[in-house]
C-alpha cells in the first residue's frame, strides 16, 4: 500500500507549551485513521501542520514522496490534500451551489476565465450537483450558506472539503454538532469513500463509538506526542492510553 | 423570470434615453450626464474591490489621476482619442499592477492604511513633479482629439454632443464588460474570498494572484474613468488625486448598494443630483458628504438598491395586485 | 558635510515627536477596541486649532493654552466614541473604516467653517524662543523642548501602561476582550477611556505644534498618511514599535526634504515597503 503522507520530527511550540512534539508518522493509502487524544493534545496543530495553515518550528513532511514542508497552502491543496474544519469554515454569503462550485473551478482549472458563465458550465454543475447528493443538500443548493442549520454547514464544510479531489483528506471533528441522522448519513459516507479507495481519510474525534467503528488505525496524541498508534483493539487495551483518559468514561 | 425581463426593459430603456439625450438636452445636461457616466466605471470598478472581493481601497483617485494624465500627455503629443484612452487605461493597470503587489499580501486593515497612502504618494507627485505633470498648474490645453483611426476614417468630438455619444458608448460597453464578469468563474472566486480567505485557499486559491487581478481591473476602470476626463475639460490639475476624491467611489458605492451590482451607478446618479443641489446652498459640501457616509452606515447600510427592492418593490406590487 | 547631515537628523527627531504623539494613539485604540480611527489625524488637527485659538488669539499663556486644548479635544473624542463608534464595533470591517473615513471629512470642514480656510502661523511663546548653538548652527530651543517631552510622554505611557491599574487593564483587554469582561471589566467605559486618552495625545501633539508648525485643513491628513506608515512599519497595536517607527518616518523625511524635496513622501514609502517585504506584520509585530 502506498505511503501517501509522511512527517519527520515535528515540533511546534507556542511559547513554552508543546504543541507538537517531534511527531514523526506515516499515513498509507487507503487506511481510514482516527487521531484522538484529550483536550489541547494538539490534534487540531498537527492537522494545521499539515496542511500548512501553521508552519512548524522544525521538521519535515514528505507528500507522495515529494517535500512540501515549505509549500503554502493551496498548493498543498492542489496536490491532494484538503481538510473541513472544527469550527466550521464556509463561504456564508454564497448559495451551497456557488459554495461548492468554487473547489470544484479552483480544481478544474476555470479560475482564470473572466467572460464565461459560471451558471452555463455544465462540467462543473454535474460535479456541483454530485457533491450536493453525496451530502445530501440537494434540496438547500439555492439557499444562501449563512442560513443553513450548524448540522447543514457540517455537511456543507465536509462536501467542500471533498469537492478538490483530495487523496488526504482531515476532517477536524466532523461530526460536532450534527443531529442522529446527519451524522449516521456522513458516517456512511465517508465509509463508503473510504472504501472506495477513492480517498484516504484522517479524522480528528473524540466520539469513541465513532473511532472505534470506523478507524483500521487510531493514533493518540498527548501533549503534542504520539503515545500509541495502532489498530483498535490494539489502543483498546492500551494501559497508558486508558489512564490518559483516566476518570473519563469513553473507552 | 418577470424579474430578468423587467430588468432588460428597463436596461434598454434607459440606453434609448441616453442615446435620444442630445436631441431634447442642453450642453449642461450632456456634460453632467458624463460626469455621472464617469463616476460610475470609477466607482463599478471600487465595488468590484470592495462588494465583491472584501477589499476597501481608498486610493483608487491615484489611478484615476494615472489614467488622466497619461491620456492628457499622449494626447498633447498624438491628438487621437483612442490613443488617449488607450494609454490611460494601460497606464493605470500597470500602476495598479506594481502597487497591488506590495498592497494585497496583507490583511484587509493594512490594505486599506496603504492604499491610501499610495494614493496620497500619486497626489503628492502630480502636485510636486512639474516638469513632467505641471505641479499645482497641471496641464493645459489637452486637445478634445478626433476619435479615429488614421487612414480609414476620422470622427470630430469638438461638439459636445459627439463627445458625449463616445462617452456614452465607451462607459456602457465598460459596464456590460464588468456586468459579464461578474458572472464569471473569476469573480465567484472573489466572492469566495471575500467570504473567508481561509476556505478559499483550502479550496486550492491561490488568493494573493486573485486579489492582485482584482486590483488591477478596479485600476484600469479607475483609469479609464480619469482617461475620459482631460478631453472634456482641456486641463488635469492635482486635486483628482486627492483622497477627498477616493472618497466619492466609497461614498456613492455605499450610498447605492456595495453588495450589488448595479449600486455604484444609482448612487452615482443620487450624489451629482444631491451634490448640485447642495453646492447651490453652501461651499461646505465636504462635511455633507462625510454626515451622508455616517449617516448611511450607522442607518442605511444596504443603500438604496436594497431600500428599493425591499421596501418600495413590495409596496408597489402591492397596489398593482390591489388595484388588479 | 556630515554636520549638515546630523544637523538634520536633530530636526527629524523632533519631527518624529509629533509624529509619536499621533501614532501612539492611533495604535493604542486599535490594539484595544480593534478600530482603525482615519480621523484620529483630525484630533491632531483640532489640539492645534483648539491652541491657536487660546494662545494665538485670546493671549492666553501657552501652558494653560495646551492643557485646554487637551481637554477640550478629550471630550470632542468621548462624544465621538460614546455617539458614534460605539455602535460600529459589531459591524464588519469595511462599514467601520468607512465611517470613520467619513469623520475626516467632516472634520476638515468644520474646521473651515469656523476658523477660516487660510493658513495660520502663531508666534513663539518667550520662554521657549531662542537658540542654542548646535555644531556651529542655531537649533531652535524649541525643538529641544519637543524631543524631550516626547521621550517623557514614551516614559509615562510605559509607566501608565506597565504600573497602573489602567495599564493593566487595558493591556488585558488587548490581549482577550472576552477573558476581561468575563473578570468583569467595564468594556465599554473602558474603550471610551482610551479613546479620550489617544484622542488626547494625539491633541498635545497638534497643541505642541502651533509655535513652529502652520495651523491649517488638512494638516491631519497629511499627518495621519504618516502615522500609516509608521504604524504598518511598526505593528499595529504595538507602541515600542510606533516609537521606533516614528523615529524612521521624522529623520528619514527630514533626509528627505534636505535631499531629495519633491520625493520626501516617496522615501518614506520606499522604505515601508522593504520593511513590509522582509517582516509583513511590521518589525515588532505579532
């Protein structure tokens, strides 16, 4: 299976607070991965890390064997990688069918064109309209972002996240705030994705049924470290995660 | 679909009427009609900045004043109009070119601290520079130039009447060109951008080159605006690059609408009527104008397309279904 | 050669001082309340109008003269901020700098409508007038006086901002508005306090300015360009950094003016614009 990402040493300090601490992983192609961790572990840093919203202090990140350490980043983007967001990032005043368009053009490569119609462009309108189904948001394509329910603008931050085509795929808490069925729907989802092939999905979680019925791997991160990393059962009855979580009743 | 045909009745109505102006208006008429048509490609071009891209320029009469003098010192030297224009234009873009690029990589507050600034630098050179702009004199004596093209044919603009038609005819092909835009893959991106630079970089933007190529139109119809103005009044002096001129694109912008299209027109149209009435009564316009823009943001926000489409549009279908 | 050279730079510094006055007050309320005051230059303008008239005009004496036109710009700016900029803090940006766009001019028609729109240059208050021999040339005492009450207001404001229970205060509220108000401080009363607090710096620095420098519309503006660059090449919110700035901007226009007149502004901007090439937040910024 091919190695899609890679980090060596990692390190990033916010002050004197460790936030990512010599983090060296590899993420294979095709293997879904859930990274969790307590709160200020230093989950969300590393995902800004990685897609370069956050520069590190030292380190190196190697994508399909290529350095993007010092890429920024929409180039990281049009390389394959993409990401949604905890708090959820979307265009508010755009309808869910221009939110959408927008990776779509940027990856379609339309960007640059001043006189056509955006409207008239049947090749992105069926991909618009792809990503609307797969989220289920047919029925809102219309209406303005801004006015969606928080549930909505997940499914909305998800799609977006998926319209550029990634390979690597982070979803920040992808789940918050969405109701039983919203959230059962993107779960099957992103299964079915994943199972695909068609993209490799890193999720940042901290439903444990969640991680536990979706993940082939989970990594644990504390205090900017990676304390375990392994498959489920592995992590189930790892004795130094279980007293990470000590006094919270997730495991 | 009622909408979209009343809109283009209204569209080619409104062309008729400026097309038929010069057979039923004075000199004065035509000259204000221009200064309106002027102001509205300087400040559709703002807009395009501001309603669509998130970013307040208020150094946009540096361009302008680019594009004037350019076209004025091409046309003293090759009196052809289109030369002119021409030259203003490009003169602009290229300005807008070299400054957008130290502008734009940077959050929207220092956007907005520099380009007024570069704006007052523009000022300061036209008015200190005089051996290349006249300084506080200007320059005098710019030709209204035959519109042509030598060898094929020549069309004299002396009459203001001809001039206006060239007028009218370049300031609506500018707007629909804009109008076209904004339709565009190019400015729903900058729309994106607008809504959060963060998500549209995530989505694979680069967004510096799309605020950049923003700028760069907004300077180019700021130019073409100022290139259209040595022509009509045979001089260019400093004061068109003046910040209190960057204010008029803010001002009107707002008072017709920032997020549509059609706002920075109305609100052209509203200040040259309001601003002739005003001058009658005082020399003080300044602080008019600046009680307007307080006046407009802390209780009118929307400006008057959003007033009328949610307010006066209601009301009169209102009375047409009542009456029906 | 070279004295003529540190002769200038001895102008420049004095230059810098006003230039201090206005950008200190400039940064601070945005560090504190997150507004960009254009008009901040216009309370600049009206000290050195507010002045003139007392000491110019009605023969007051000039200490008393500076202190009035403090206070009386002080509450010019509390209406400002309790009236007006109160109601814009939630609104999005651009509404925000338009408004405060829009005070400039009303502010520089105000000004003509009740002082005139001619240019005024006041005389020189005694115990200030006269020489001092620098390097074989007269420097003007007055400028002396300049330099150093600007590094005595630098001073103070480290003092206030470090010592005080204000200081404090605000440097918190910079720092997390919610964390402060949670703590419970007034936020409102507190951003008006700054306001009033800028608004009279920026005053003494109009004030200070009447003896040597011409009183006229406009003034503001042409400082508060300045106050830009010094504040974009500093830091915005950070006041080590709009005193370092200042220092750059005064001597480098006064470089300007004796070098390269005409192109004085276009140093400055030069200048600006590798400081922003190298650091894009400004050298002390965040």
């Amino acid at each position: 299976m091919a190695e899609l990402l890679r980090t060596e040493g990692i390190r990033k300090f916010f002050g004197v607070v460790s936030a990512a601490n010599n983090v060296s992983l590899s993420f294979q192609e095709g293997v879904l991965t859930s990274i969790i961790g307590p709160n200020g572990a230093g989950k969300t840093t590393f995902i800004n890390i990685l897609t370069g919203h956050v520069k590190p202090d030292s380190g190196k990140i190697f994508f399909k064997g290529q350095d993007i350490t010092d890429l920024p980043v929409h180039s990281r983007v049009q390389k394959g990688i993409s990401r949604s967001f905890q708090i959820g990032d979307i265009f508010p005043k755009l309808t869910v069918k221009e939110n959408l368009a927008i990776p779509v053009i940027a990856k379609k490569g339309k960007g640059m064109s001043f006189l056509s119609q955006v409207e008239k462009d049947r090749e992105v309108g069926e991909r618009v309209q792809d990503l609307m189904r797969t989220v289920g948001l047919e029925d809102k394509a219309n209406m303005e972002a801004g006015f969606l329910s928080h549930g909505d603008q997940r499914l909305l931050e998800i799609a977006l996240a998926m319209a550029s085509e990634p390979s690597l795929l982070f979803l920040d808490e992808p789940t918050a705030g969405m109701n039983p069925v919203e959230r059962v729907r993107i779960l099957e989802q992103i299964r079915k994705l994943s199972q695909d092939r068609s993209m490799t999905f890193v999720i940042v979680e901290h439903d444990m049924d969640i991680v536990f019925a979706l993940s082939d791997r989970i990594v644990v991160l504390h205090r900017g470290a990676v304390v375990a990393d392994g498959r489920p059962q592995e992590i189930r009855e790892n004795d130094q995660v279980k007293e990470i979580y000590l006094g919270e009743e997730v495991l | 679909m009622e909408r979209k045909a009343q809109g283009y009745l209204f569209t080619w109505i409104l062309i008729a009427f400026l097309l038929a102006l010069p057979f039923f208006g004075g000199q004065y008429v035509l000259y204000m009609v221009i200064q309106i048509l002027i102001l509205s490609v300087f400040a559709l071009g703002f807009n395009l900045l501001l309603g669509y891209t998130g970013l307040l320029s208020f150094g946009q009469a540096g361009f302008f004043a680019v594009g004037a003098y350019a076209s004025a010192k091409v046309l003293l030297v090759f009196p052809s109009l289109i030369l002119g224009v021409g030259a203003g234009v490009l003169a602009g873009a290229l300005a807008a070119a070299i400054l957008g690029v130290l502008c734009v990589r940077h959050t929207r507050i220092y956007f907005s601290m520099l380009t007024l600034s570069f704006g007052m630098m523009i000022y300061s050179l036209a008015w200190k520079w005089r051996e290349v702009t006249g300084g506080d004199d200007g320059l005098v004596g710019i030709p209204r130039a035959p519109m042509g093209i030598p060898g094929i044919f020549q069309l004299d603009m002396s009459p203001m009447s001809h001039y206006y038609y060239f007028v009218v005819v370049v300031c609506l092909g500018a707007i629909f060109l804009l109008r076209r835009m904004v339709q565009s893959p190019f400015v729903l991106i900058l729309k994106g951008i607008r809504d959060s630079e963060t998500r549209a970089s995530f989505a694979g933007i680069p967004v510096r080159r799309y605020k950049l190529l923003a700028f760069i139109v907004a300077g180019a119809y700021a130019a073409l605006a100022g290139s259209l103005l040595p022509p009509l009044e045979n001089t260019v002096t400093p004061p068109i690059a003046h910040w209190t001129h960057s204010a008029e694109p803010v001002m009107v912008t707002l008072l017709g609408g920032i997020y549509s299209f059609y706002g920075p027109i109305v609100g052209s149209f509203f200040f040259y009527i309001l601003k002739d009435v005003i001058v009658r009564f005082t020399q003080y316009w300044l602080i008019c104008f600046g009680a307007i823009i307080v006046f407009l943001v802390l209780a009118f926000r929307g400006g008057l397309v959003v007033f009328y489409e949610e307010r006066i549009l209601p009301w009169l279908r209102g009375r047409i279904t009542k009456g029906g | 050669m070279l004295d003529n050279l540190v002769f200038q730079g001895l102008i420049g510094l004095s230059l810098a001082m006003y230039l201090w006055l206005l950008s200190a007050g400039l940064t601070l309320v945005f560090g504190v309340a997150g507004i960009l005051n254009f008009a901040h230059g216009s309370l600049f303008m009206l000290g050195a109008y507010f002045a003139f008239t007392l000491y110019g005009k009605w023969g007051w004496a000039f200490g008393p003269s500076v202190l009035v036109s403090l206070i009386g710009v002080g509450v010019v700016g509390a209406v400002m901020e309790r009236v007006f900029f109160r109601r814009i803090y939630d609104l999005d940006l651009p509404y925000q700098l338009i408004l405060t766009f829009g005070f400039i001019l009303i502010f520089d028609d105000l000004v003509k409508m009740i002082w005139g729109g001619v240019a005024m240059i006041p005389p020189m208050p005694q115990w200030l007038d006269g020489q001092l021999v620098v390097l074989g040339r007269p420097f003007p005492v007055y400028n002396i006086f300049i330099v150093g009450l600007g590094v005595a207001v630098a001073l103070l404001l480290w003092i206030v901002l470090e010592r005080t229970w204000w200081g404090r205060t605000i440097r918190a509220s910079a720092h997390d508005r919610e964390m402060a108000s949670a703590i419970g401080v007034d936020i409102p009363r507190l951003f008006t306090s700054v306001f009033v607090f800028a608004a009279m710096l920026a005053a003494l620095g109009g004030a200070l300015g009447t003896p040597v420098r011409v009183v006229a519309p406009g003034i503001g503006t042409a400082m508060i360009i300045q106050a830009f660059v010094i504040t974009v090449i500093g830091g915005l919110g950070n006041l080590k950094g709009a005193f370092v700035g200042a220092l750059i901007v005064g001597v480098l226009t006064a470089y300007g003016i004796l070098l390269f007149p005409v192109f004085e502004l276009f140093i400055i901007f030069v200048v600006m614009a590798l400081v922003l090439m190298v650091k894009p937040e400004g050298l002390f910024g965040r």
